[in-house]
C-alpha cells in the first residue's frame, strides 16, 4: 500500500507540473492578446463558450509549441536558455494579478475536474508503451531538434522527419529523465481537456446544443466499450507514447463544435476569432491531412464578412497572430524538407542543391499506401471503389487488420443508431435551417471523403466519427426527462474510468511501476550495421529510436556543417 501511495504521488506531481507549466503558459498568452487586442489586463471570464481557464492549457501548448519552433531556428532544444525563454514568456502572467480565493475553488466541481479525472488518467502510467512510430522516426527527430538548431534538408537524414509535427517541438523539452513520462502525459492533457469541456458543457453551460453534444458523446463513450472484437466504436483512447493522433481528434472535435455553434448563433468575437484561428492552425500543425478542418473555418470567415458581422479589415487584423505563427511554420517545412507543405509533390518548388529531385512522390506514395487509401487504386485506375473496399475490410493478406477494421466501423455504426434513438427519446426535438444543414452535411461528407482518399484507418477517423455523434446534439432541445447532476457526474466519471484499460488497473494496484523503458539505452533495443561513415542502421527492424547516427535511407548522407545552418545531402552512386 506503502509503495502504491508513493507512486501515485510522484506521478500526479508531475502531471501536475506539466498541466500547471502549460495552464500559466495559455494564461500568460492571453494576458498578451488581451493588452495588444483590447487593452485591458484581465481574464475573460470565457472564451469559446467555455470557462477561459479550461482552455488555458491549450493555450498554453500553442504557444509554447509555436515559440520553440522559432527558438530552434538558432538553439537546438535542450539549452538551458530554452528554459529561461519559456520562462521569461509566463511573466505575462504578471500583467494580471488576482487574489487567489481558495474557498471559492474548493467545490466538487474543481476537484473532479483538477483531480479525479487526472488521477484516473494517470493510471495507464502502468501499462503504456511507446507507439511502433516513436521508435520510427518520432523520437530520435526529437533528439535532432534539442542537440541542433534547424537543420537544412533534414529530411534527407531520414525522409519521415518531414511527417513530423510541432508535437515533436513539444516533446523535445520534456526530456526530463530516463522515464520520459512527460511525453505520455503530454497526450494526457488533451484528453483531460475533452473531459473538463464536456464535464462544463454537461453541468454549467447554458448553450443547449454544445451540452446535448456533450451528453451524447459520453454515452458513445460508455458504448465503446462494448461490441464485435470487444468494443471499440471510434472514441477517445490512450494512444502509444510519442503519437498524436488523439490531441488532433480532441482539437477537431472541440473546433468544429465550437464553430459549428457560432455559425448557427452568430455571436462571435474578436477575441473568439484569435482563439479559432489559433486552435484550428495548430490542428494543421500537428497533423497535415487534418487540412479539411479549414472548410469550416473559411465559411466562418465567409459569414463574418458577407452578413457584415465583421469587416474583412477586421478579419485580417485578428488572424495576425495566426499568420506570424503560419510564417514561422511553413518557412521551417520549406527549409527542412523543400516543400511548403510535405510530403505534397506540387508544393516541393525549388533549386535547393539536396533537394533530390522525385523523392517527395515516392514518400507521398508511402504514406498513403501506409494508411490503406482509396488514393492508390483511384489515380491508378487498376481497381473500383468496391476493389478497394473488398481490401481494406476482406484483405487475405492482412487479415488481422481487415478483421479490426469491420469491428471498428460495425461497431460505430450501431453505436450511431442507438445514439440517435436516445437523442429522439431523451431531448425535445429541434431544427435548423436549411443553410445550417447544408453547411453541416457538406463539412461532414468532405471530412469523411478525404478521409477514406487519404487516411480510413480507425486512429485518424476519430475525429470525424466522435463529431457525427456530438453534431446530433445540435439537433435536440431540453431534456424531457430531467436527470440529476449528481447522476451525470457519476456517468461522467465511469466514462473516463473506463479509458484506461483493465491492464492498467492491474498493473497499477499489483506493481505500482512505470511501464516505459528508457529508448536511449539503444545497445540493449539492436545491434549496430555500419552503413556509411558515421552512419549505421539497426541489424533488424526499422526502429532507430535514439540515435543520431541512425537511419533507414541506404545512401550515403554528408552533413555541411560549414554555415550556422547544417545542411543534410544524401548522395547516390552514379
């Protein structure tokens, strides 16, 4: 018991540390916006519809995320200064100093929301493991990115660091020890945040469609659980250390209900347009094929200037942030992998002397052969869409995978049904417009399109599939059945219970240790085959995990370490 109570503390502490580093980090970025934008030096008591302080650690990841890609342009991301920038950014914290009233915090609501829904959380610490990608490409760029500042033509080092994203950024400073922890409870956050919205949106907001949305999304939890193959309908999880595919479904979904609600409302502020902008940026960010994610926002844009709710001027001068941020971003993809967005062939226009002409095609095929996509027999004309549906669900090669997807998507599809049959019993019925259901029915069709194009496998539909759910929510009224808050609070805290999964419970209360083995320990993960000078590859397998002298690429790679910029060139015998 001794031994449990001691866990448990180390890792709510450093949960905690993280959370409340990123919830100063959005506040003090705030307090920015706020005296630039406004003028004033306070906190607004909302923002997005929701209480501002659930928001702050979002914030907080933006902008942190966002100031350490242009710190690496000239410091590699393990400096101290690193540290003393991040630091020097929360004193705008200090633009606003409140009295901090403890009795008006301590209420149930804060301590389920501050401590129960992080500490069940927590408990998968004892059963997670690094994602197969992390020990592909994910973790050792994060090694590049704090032993370098910006590295020109990177990708010729190993052509998946250009999938990379601004998580890697992120992840790059949380390097803190050998239990790399902080990686897992990076992607934590984001899941504690989906809670803590719809936890406010369930209890305290009084917009009905984004808590009808909220409700509905628990009880498709609750169903997740339950099933072909043992469950799984398309929900939330908790993913492999070092990926992202669960903060960028968190973000879509937040977003997309988010403006969802303010097309149909047309209450939308200055400062909510920052904060969409911002938020909808970095969902690009972290994940390229979430670009779709741009038809909902540009028809915001279209409302807000067409129906004269805000001057275009006005529009412009909001994005600003959003556009140095865009600035930084796509001029480090540029320098690091010749294309403006990688691996998009069109967008790869330059003269760069290690550019390697056709290579950003070949990697454009990989990925979307790697996904399972339609892509492939469309532009190749060797098959139909019933070719490909036939593979994707029936495939004989890959069995396993075939038999996982058809659970999946049966399984969300009677998750949707009986969904929509508790929307029409439990909430009075409401409509929208006619320009409203198109404007909905055309983002969820294009999203789910793109998808089966470019990317159907389950981790990258979450996204879409959660927001089908919470969309019918839009479609309801007041409950007809009134349901204590007591009741809900209860059901809130069995649908988080169940994320983690049942090993963790057992691991957590039987060993009370930390699943993850320290990747930089590489003699133990694989032998070394020399390659080229300095370079060598694992004797099997494709995982380099940490290990700067490792890569997959078979030809000869020189550094030019000759400028502040090293330059990356991979030549080929002639």
């Amino acid at each position: 018991m001794i031994q449990i109570i001691s866990f448990s503390i180390e890792i709510f502490l450093k949960y905690s540390i993280l959370y409340f580093v990123l919830f100063f980090s959005g506040r003090s970025f705030l307090l920015i916006i706020e005296t630039i934008y406004f003028k004033k030096r306070e906190i607004p008591q909302t923002i997005l519809k929701i209480k501002s302080q659930i928001l702050f650690p979002i914030l907080g990841v933006i902008s942190v995320g966002n100031l350490l890609i242009l710190v690496n342009y000239f410091l590699p991301l393990k400096s101290n200064l690193v540290f003393l920038i991040i630091t020097l950014f929360n004193f705008g914290n200090l633009l606003s100093i409140q009295k901090i009233q403890i009795k008006k915090h301590l209420n149930l609501y804060n301590f389920i929301n501050f401590f129960v829904f992080p500490a069940i959380l927590l408990i998968s610490t004892s059963d997670i493991n690094f994602h197969y990608d992390a020990g592909y490409y994910h973790l050792n760029h994060q090694n590049w990115l704090r032993e370098s500042n910006m590295v020109v033509g990177m990708v010729n080092i190993f052509w998946a660091f250009g999938m990379s994203s601004i998580y890697e950024y992120l992840s790059a400073v949380l390097w803190i020890d050998t239990s790399f922890l902080l990686l897992h409870y990076l992607s934590l956050i984001f899941i504690h945040f989906f809670y803590s919205f719809l936890f406010f949106n369930i209890l305290n907001s009084k917009n009905l469609k984004l808590k009808n949305a909220s409700l509905l999304l628990i009880f498709f939890s609750i169903f997740d659980n339950f099933g072909l193959g043992g469950g799984r309908n398309g929900f939330l999880y908790i993913q492999g250390v070092g990926k992202q595919d669960i903060p960028v479904a968190v973000l879509f979904i937040f977003i997309s209900l988010i403006i969802v609600d303010y097309l149909i409302e047309k209450d939308l502020t200055g400062r909510d347009l920052i904060a969409i902008s911002l938020i909808t940026f970095f969902i690009f960010q972290l994940k390229i094929s979430t670009i779709f994610i741009y038809i909902i926002f540009l028809i915001l844009v279209f409302q807000l200037v067409y129906e004269k709710i805000m001057r275009f001027t006005k529009v412009l001068y909001y994005l600003i942030p959003n556009i140095l941020f865009a600035i930084f971003w796509f001029v480090k993809s540029y320098m690091t992998t010749g294309c403006v967005v990688f691996p998009v062939n069109f967008l790869c226009i330059n003269n760069f002397d290690w550019y390697v002409t056709g290579s950003t095609k070949a990697y454009e095929s990989i990925s979307t052969g790697a996904s399972f996509s339609y892509i492939e027999y469309f532009v190749s004309g060797e098959g139909s869409f019933i070719d490909w549906f036939n593979s994707f669900f029936n495939s004989d090669v890959y069995s396993g995978f075939s038999s996982y997807y058809r659970s999946f998507y049966l399984n969300f599809l009677g998750s949707l049904l009986i969904i929509y049959l508790l929307k029409r019993i439990l909430f009075n019925k409401s409509k929208l417009s006619k320009l409203d259901n198109l404007l909905i029915f055309i983002f969820l069709i294009s999203n789910m399109t793109y998808s089966i194009f470019f990317g159907p496998i389950p981790r990258y539909t979450i996204g879409i599939l959660c927001l089908s759910v919470g969309i019918l929510g839009f479609y309801g009224k007041d409950l007809k059945v009134k349901i204590s808050k007591s009741a809900i609070t209860t059901l809130i805290v069995i649908s988080i219970g169940l994320i983690p999964r049942a090993n963790s419970y057992i691991g957590f209360f039987e060993s009370s240790e930390i699943a993850l083995f320290d990747p930089t320990l590489v003699s133990e993960l694989y032998n070394e085959v020399p390659i080229y000078d300095g370079w060598i590859k694992p004797d099997k397998g494709d995982r380099c995990f940490v290990n700067l002298q490792c890569t997959m690429h078979d030809e000869e790679i020189v550094l030019n370490e000759n400028s502040f910029f090293t330059t990356a060139y991979r030549l080929f015998d002639n």
